[in-house]
C-alpha cells in the first residue's frame, strides 16, 4: 500500500486516510493530488479524518502543506470528521491546523466548499480559473 | 486500525478500501455497513477498490457478501475504480463477482445509484421504504 486513493466527485476530490501516515506516504499524497487537481481543474478537497485516532504534529504539518499548495493551485481544502477526542488533544497540544478549514462530516464539507465556490463564481472576474 | 470508515453522501453510503482485507477487518465492515444503512436510510452503498492490486477469492466473497445483506436492506451495491489488470486478472481466475455491480468511478456507480433509485421511486407503492 504505497498509495493513497484520490476520488472525484464532481468539482472536489475527496480523500480518506486510513492509514498512519509515514514520511513517504504524505509527500506522495501531497504530490498526487497536486497533480489530480491540475488535471481535473478541482476546486476543492475533502480530506477524511474519521479514522485517525492521533492528529500529531506531523500530521497537522502535512494537512497544512497540503491546504496550502491546494490554495496555490485556485482549491480549497476541509479537513472533515474529526473525531471528538481528537479535537481536545489538538487544543491541548496547541496545534491549531493554521490555514486548515474543517467541517464535522463529508457532507458539511462539500457544503462548506459549494458555498465558497458560488460566492467566489459571483464576485470574481475569473482570470486564475480560466488559465490552462 | 481496526476499521474501515463508512462515508454518507446524500442517500447513499461511500466506503474506500485501501488496506488489506483479513477476516476481522472483512467482518466488521460488514457489520459496520449494515448499521449505517438501517441507522442513515441509506439506499445505496458505492464501494471504491481502485487501490487493490489484486482481487482475489476472499475478496470477492466479501464483496458479494455485502452486496447481499444491503439488499436485503434496501439498498444496492455498486463497486467502483476497479484497475484494469484486476478486472483482466479475475476474468482469468473465473471470479466474476455475482450479485456485483461496477463502475468505472464513483461519480459514474453514483450516477447508477441514482437511475436506480428514481426508476424504483417512480415504480413501486414505496412500502418498504416507509418502514421504520
């Protein structure tokens, strides 16, 4: 299993991780769906947390980088279904996932990220979104 | 990790298998995926595999076992993202999963489940699905 499966769903893409993510792993998702959102002109990502028990400083860094070459790339990224417990212990740790948006499940999420696209649609000129 | 994480779309239920199936992690999906459909009312399940590299026997049985007990919940089972070489491989093995349909991706399996469903809503007096 080297490889983290990348779904399109519409406008967004949508990844679930499930398992721990290593040093390797993280940077080929990183580069994956930098890669997927270029080809698919995606506007978003949808990353699933559900399964994760432990959010630590290294996952934090690595859903922050990916948020950021996202943004880079004209998407934006929700991080969703963080568990409960998980939440407490960012906070306690002081990890605050700068720059990362989330969302309790996929389905907020994608609401989350249509609302932003349609308010983004009517106020912009649209030069970044047409550029390919 | 000891579970698979069940995703709600709208009516229907996502579910992305990436790690190796063993008999525990078989089981409790299952198990898993029947609670969510009573607990959601979800009318169809989209099971994504285009991370497998191989499709064997268990796999299979799997796959149709779970096919088999949405059905008798309601709802319908499409499997998704299947790799060319795993379709070619279980062809050769003469595994052709009975009782399973698939897509090429999820946004085509949900597109199924939809036609699916409205055919269904537009045909039947909807007795079962009132049923709670």
């Amino acid at each position: 299993m080297d490889r983290i499966p990348i779904l399109k769903m519409g406008p967004f893409l949508l990844v679930t991780i499930q398992v721990d993510m290593h040093d390797r792993l993280a940077l080929s998702l990183q580069d994956d769906l930098a890669e997927r959102i270029a080809s698919t002109e995606a506007r978003g990502v949808l990353i699933d947390i559900s399964s994760l028990e432990i959010v630590d400083s290294f996952i934090g860094r690595v859903l922050a980088n990916i948020a950021a070459v996202s943004r880079v790339l004209d998407a934006q990224t929700v991080v969703v279904g963080m568990q409960p417990a998980v939440a407490i212990t960012l906070v306690e740790l002081g990890l605050s996932l700068p720059g990362v948006r989330t969302a309790l499940n996929v389905e907020r999420g994608m609401e989350l990220l249509r609302a932003a696209l349609e308010s983004e649609t009517l106020g912009s000129d649209g030069d970044a979104s047409t550029a390919f």
